[in-house]
C-alpha cells in the first residue's frame, strides 16, 4: 500500500498552471448560493426568528442545518483556489486582484445594500425615520451590521495570511496536498483527520465564547467562536488545491463520490443528536445562560462532524451526477452565483416586510419569498454585470 508520505512529491511542489473549470465544484458552489437565499428566505418564519408571527418548524430544520455547515463549506471552496493562485500569480499580484474581487464589494454594499436591507427591519418598528436618518446613524452611531457579508472581510483577511505564509514557505501545505492525493482512494482518512482538526479549533471556541458572541467594529464582525473553525476549511481547500486537486481528493474518478451513501449516514446522525441537544437544552434544563461547559462541548462536537459530513456530502453528490440533468440546471447561474449572493440580502429582507402584513401560512410566505429573491437577484445581477468592467468584480 502507498503511503501517505510518499504519495506526489515530485508534483506537489510544482507552480500550478491555470485550472480549468471543474464543473462538480462550480455547481457546488451555486447549489450553496442557493443555499444561502433559502436560509434568508425562511429565517423570519422560524420559532426564534422574531421577524414576523407566521412560524414553521420545518423551517427551524432548515435553519439548523444550513447554519451548521454553509459558511464553512464556502471558505474551503474559496481556499481551494487560493495556494495554486499565490503561486501562480505572486503574492502582491493576487492581493491585488482580491481587493477587487473582495474589498470593492464590501465596501460598496457596506455603505448601500446593508442599510438599505436593515432599513426594511427599522420601518416596522420606526416608521418614522426617513432612510437617510437611518442610514447617517448606522454609519455614525451604530450598529452597522455587515449582514452575510461578514464573509467578505474575513475571507480577505485569510487571503492575506495565505500570501505571508506562502512568502515564508511555499511548500508549507504540502501534507494536506498529500492527503488529498492519498484520500483519492482513502476519503475516509482525509476526512478523519479534517474533522479532528476543525473540532480541535471549534469546541474550545464554542467553550469560551458560546454561539452567540460576535466580534463588531463597525460593519466588520464575524463570531468569535467560528473564525478559527473557518480559518481550518480554508486551509484545508488551500491544501488540497496546492497541486494536483483533479487527482486527490476531488477527483473525478476517486472513491469520494462512490461512497455518498456512508457521507450521509454520517451527517443524519449528529444532526439528530444536535435536536436531542437542543431538547435538553429547552425542555430539560430550562435555556440556561451560560450552558454548562459538557453541554457546549457535546454540541460542538456533533456540530463539526455534522459539518464535515454534509460537506462530503454535497461534494460526493456533484461528482457523482455530474452528468445529471437535474445537476446541469444550475449551469446557467453558475457565473451569476457570486453577484447573488452580494445583492440578495435586501431583496429578500424587503420582500420579507411586504409579506408581514398578509394572513398567509409560513410556507406560502417563505416559498414567496425564495422564489422572488431568487429571481430578482438573478436578474439584478445579470443586469450589473453587463455594466463594461463589472464581471471582473462580479
């Protein structure tokens, strides 16, 4: 049997070329758009959502499913590119182009699409607060809440501490690399060993911070207890990316996609133990504040392998049907996914304020509301991006 070490070492070390699409990864990718628009989409009908009377349960499912797995899910597909893009580029050639990529946005939607989303909340409750008071107090006074697009600044954050480690060792990632090309036949090594080192930086996280501590300073924010979580997917997927990522782990014909079964036993399984969790919380020790340390720490325990698994998952899932019909309808959006998710969040929020007033059941509202902002963001992106140089930032 080849060992771990011994796997690529002539290739790892290699300046990557520029890769071509890989289409199982892009529609992965939008498949997690999508994800995201949903998650926003029914939020407000969720038992704690605090947005509007209507409530299902079936949305509480899916919110802690989505919560549990899709932030993290988009900073190892972002990492994948990263390594072979510092290498490929130089390191001041890459910031440069994700300062536009990245930077541009946040500042952009910072200053208009946040306020604008967050002004929809304000009118409920201040109707008579005209936007360009709401909007000169959030600037000034606070708070400026980022909304999802705290992933902007923190993903440019990890770009950069990728190019000051790439400076100091090119070669540094090479062991995440050669597991990858050893999990091509062994997916179940690799994900071993990602889920003991994602859950070595959660659960004491989770432990100190709890789940709702953020770290704000005006419209940057991100939870304290997830950014080390997210900082492992996102060297994780610079690892794997480092060379040679269509023969490792995510390779078209590697062992990943043939056991998808397996992912998904391993993911129903802490996701159900997160509900028993959750009863305990509830029904048998009252919602406590602060948890009891075995609490969070069982909680985050099952949270990493849950998020692990259902990444294995979705990635196993769009190997395997890549030839799908059903997997081709999300080609047309794939170049759109992007603008989507900059834009969607006061569509959906917007959407969700003309809602509130209609005696319709959650689900109505809800399936409303996706579809809509689906739409609307689609077509809104679709529309800047014909603006001469937006595809570039877009």
């Amino acid at each position: 049997m080849t060992s771990i070490s011994t796997v690529g070492h002539a290739d790892i070390g290699a300046v990557p070329k520029a890769k071509s699409r890989n289409i199982a990864l892009d529609r992965a990718r939008t498949f997690l758009t999508l994800v995201v628009l949903l998650h926003h989409a029914v939020i407000p009908y969720t038992y704690f959502g605090h947005t509007d009377p209507k409530y299902f349960f079936g949305f509480d499912m899916i919110v802690l499913a989505t919560d549990s797995f899709f932030m993290a899910m988009f900073f190892f597909l972002s990492g994948l590119f990263a390594w072979s893009g510092i290498a490929r580029k130089g390191p001041l050639n890459y910031l440069q182009d994700r300062l536009l990529r990245l930077g541009l946005p946040f500042v952009i939607c910072a200053f208009t699409l946040i306020p604008l989303a967050y002004y929809a909340i304000s009118l409920r409750h201040h109707p008579e607060i005209g936007f360009s008071e709401y909007w000169w107090n959030m600037i000034t006074k606070g708070p400026w809440p980022s909304g999802p697009l705290w992933f902007l600044w923190v993903l440019l954050g990890f770009d950069v501490v990728a190019c000051i480690l790439h400076r100091l060792s090119p070669n540094l990632l090479d062991p995440i690399n050669r597991l990858s090309l050893y999990g091509r036949r062994r997916p179940a090594v690799f994900f071993a060993v990602m889920l003991a080192v994602t859950a070595a930086f959660y659960v004491p996280g989770l432990m100190r911070y709890g789940p709702s501590s953020w770290f704000e300073f005006g419209p940057f924010s991100v939870q304290h207890g997830r950014v080390m979580l997210y900082a492992s997917y996102f060297f994780f997927g610079a690892g794997i990316g480092v060379a040679n990522m269509d023969r490792g782990l995510l390779a078209a014909d590697g062992r990943m996609a043939k056991v998808s079964w397996d992912w998904m036993v391993l993911a129903i399984v802490p996701y159900c133990l997160l509900w028993g969790l959750i009863f305990i919380k509830r029904e048998i020790l009252g919602n406590p504040s602060p948890l009891p340390n075995w609490y969070e720490g069982l909680y985050a325990v099952c949270f990493a392998v849950f998020s692990v698994a259902i990444m294995f998952l979705i990635l196993a899932f769009f190997q395997r049907f890549r030839q799908s019909g059903s997997a081709k309808l999300l080609d047309p959006m794939q170049a759109d996914a992007y603008g989507m998710f900059l834009v969607h969040y006061p569509i959906a929020l917007w959407l969700q304020y003309w809602l509130f007033d209609y005696d319709l059941p959650a689900i109505v509202k809800a399936t409303i509301g996706f579809v809509l902002t689906v739409a609307f963001s689609w077509a809104l992106t679709r529309a800047l991006r014909q603006i001469p140089g937006a595809t570039k930032v877009l």
